[in-house]
C-alpha cells in the first residue's frame, strides 16, 4: 500500500538492472527458437539521445566546487528546527540535498575524465561537466545540433529486425563502439554474428583488423582518399596534372617519378595501426629550378614536394578488396533500412528522445526498456497477428 510517486516509478525502472538483462536475453532466446533471429547477417549502427540535463548545466573546476561547498553546508544545517515541514516533506529536502552533493563530488571526477580525453593545455583548462548529470558528455545531435547526451549502440539482425544488442557510451564518436557491440552479440545468443555491416563511423583500420581476428566477416563503407587527397591539393593550389596519381611509381628503386620528370626518394616510414607509411621527397633545389613549381607546390619554399605511399596490412587491403565488389555493395546497401529501423521506431513510437533517468547504469536499463518493448512489438507483429486474423 505505498504510494506511488515519480521516485517510485524511477526507482523501479532502473533498480532491477540484472533482471532486465536476464529478461532481454530470455526474450532473444524465444526469438531464435522462432526462426526470428538467424545472426547470418547483424547491422550496428548508433544513435544519440539526448541526456536529462540543460547545456547550460556544464561548468569548470571552480564553479563545481563552490556549487559543491554549498551543498555540503546545506546538508551540515539539515533538521533546522526553524524549519517548519512534515516529515515526509523533510526527508525529501534531505533525499534531495545529498544527492545534489553526491552529483557535485561525481561531476569533479567525470571531469578529470574529460581533460584525460583532451590534448592541449588549454583545452584541458577549458573543460566542464554538467552538474545535473555529471556523466552526460555534449554530442552532436540527429537535428545537426549540439546538445548533453548519451551514444546508443544497437545491434540488429538482418533476418527480421529484431535488436541483439544494447549499449550506451560516453563517446561522441563510433569508431571504438564496434568490437563492444559484437562482445554483447555474443555474449546474450552465445555466438559470434557471421557478418556485421556497419557504416563510415565504425569502419577504421583497427576494427577491421579485429573483426579479421575473430572471424567475423566486416562490411562497410570506404572513406574516398582519393577523393580527399584531390581537395587538400585544390585548397594548396596545385594543378590537377600534378595530384599524386600522375606521379609514377617505381617498385624497383623504391622512388617516385614526377610529371615533370624528376625523381623523389625514399626518406622513410611510419607506423600505424593496420597501415606503414612511406615518405618520398624531391630535391629542394630541383624543385625550386622547376618552371612547374607553382603548378606542383606552390608556396613550398624550404623543402621539395612529398608523397606519401600506404602499405595496408593484409586483412585491411582484402577488406578493401572486397568493398570494391558488387556483392559486398549491395549488401551494404541494405544497412540503412535495418539498422536505421530500430532507432527511428524507438524514438517516434516509444518516444526515446531523451533519457528521465540520470547516469550510465541508469540510462543503459532505460535503453533496454525502450529495446525490449521493440522486440516484443515486432514479435506480435511477426508472429502472432497475422495467425490471429487469419483465424478470426
């Protein structure tokens, strides 16, 4: 017989986290069995959603703490006697001010956080956390907008629609969230998915190379370096005729051959991951003698025109390879319509556009909520409505 009220509410939604998982993996169980989940074929995508918190509520270091000295006396003077409540009022304020205070001391470690993520002095300086949800982090949102919120992964099998995976992260960007949505994959049905197709934002050299590792077959899409190449050489001024396609490549003497006919060396590599990257330069004093050097580098005074040539490693050149394909084309063609689906269905169905709840652990139970009433929707959409009017 206790009333029921927001915190009633928000307390159950977020403190039966272990259940709701074991409830999401239950329900994928009886999908499979169904013929309704296959992981032949998973799309990942993410999508941002916005945080219970204002992009007003960020502050520095100082500010948090004077915010945080505050609080600390507002909860040293609780229970003044001048202060005439009832009880149930009086254990809110209470409720209230301590959690306010373990907010502030939250968002100063969530700001260390931030700066470790920074580079530069001055950014680090610069750095806030939000006061109300010191775990959101600001984000670009799907309105083109900036705004605190959290990044959604969601993983979804090919078959019939149905989510396999939920994550959520701190990251404004994609690029680190793939291998994490595969472990979830695996980690609720018990396997590895056969393929997993995923768009720009997830496809770098590091995920390609650790999907090659476990045997799991990547397809994405391809940044056009050719293509991005061609404009950093427009905005330097250089001719078309001298782009780093028209110079001429010598796999014997380990050099290149410019248009104008004179030879870059060899002057050494880099490392990264996935890729080496072998520098190649031309004599300063012939490029400076050349009558093409407006044409070729303009406004290089003090040193002769570069090239650089990648080396990818094997699973990177055979993931390109096989982008080049018709087959794997049009199998990333149908990515959009999959993995799209879910994310718009859960924000104008189940209205998912912004979080109630505060906090990582809280937001994730708040995601697999929206999650597993989508796959039960298309669950009676598959399965039983079309048996039930057929009968009726």
């Amino acid at each position: 017989m206790q009333e029921i009220n927001h915190h009633t509410l928000s307390d159950f939604r977020v403190g039966h986290g272990a259940a709701l998982d074991e409830l999401f993996v239950e329900a994928l169980g009886l999908l499979s069995v169904e013929g309704l989940i296959t992981l032949e074929r998973v799309m990942h995508d993410g999508t941002k959603i916005q945080a219970s918190a204002g992009a007003d509520s960020f502050r520095r270091e100082k500010r948090i703490r004077e915010h945080l000295e505050a609080a600390r006396e507002q909860v040293v003077s609780m229970g003044d006697p001048r202060e005439e409540t009832t009880a149930r009022q009086r254990a809110a304020r209470e409720r209230a001010k301590r959690e306010r205070v373990a907010r502030l001391e939250q968002a100063l470690g969530e700001l260390e956080k931030i700066r470790e993520a920074k580079s530069g002095e001055e950014a680090k300086t610069q750095a806030r956390a939000s006061l109300t949800d010191p775990e959101a982090r600001i984000m670009k949102q799907p309105n083109g907008g900036y705004a605190p919120g959290y990044n959604v992964q969601v993983s979804t099998d090919a078959a019939q629609g149905m989510i396999v995976g939920v994550g959520v992260s701190q990251s404004a960007s994609d690029y680190g969230e793939l291998v994490g949505g595969v472990e979830r994959v695996e980690e609720n049905l018990g396997r590895k998915p056969d393929q997993v197709v995923a768009d720009g934002g997830f496809t770098s050299r590091e995920n390609i190379l650790a999907m090659a590792e476990q045997g799991v077959d990547l397809v994405g899409s391809l940044d056009e370096h050719h293509a991005q190449s061609a404009g950093q050489m427009k905005r330097r001024g250089v001719s078309e005729a001298f782009y780093p396609q028209a110079f001429a490549y010598d796999a014997e003497q380990n050099q290149y051959r410019c248009p104008a006919g004179q030879f870059l060396r060899h002057t050494g590599h880099e490392k990264r991951i996935g890729v080496i990257h072998h520098q190649y330069r031309a004599d300063r004093r012939q490029c400076a003698a050349c009558p093409w050097k407006d044409s070729c580098c303009p406004g290089n005074e003090s040193t002769g025109r570069r090239i650089t040539r990648a080396v990818e490693a094997p699973a990177v050149q055979a993931f390109i390879e096989k982008m080049g394909t018709d087959a794997a084309k049009a199998v990333y063609r149908l990515r959009g319509a999959v993995a799209e689906f879910p994310n718009a269905w859960i924000k104008a169905k189940i209205g998912l556009r912004q979080f109630r709840v505060r906090g990582l652990p809280k937001v994730l139970c708040e995601a697999l909520w929206a999650c597993l009433t989508y796959n039960i929707q298309q669950w009676i959409r598959l399965s039983w409505r079309t048996p039930l009017a057929a009968a009726s």
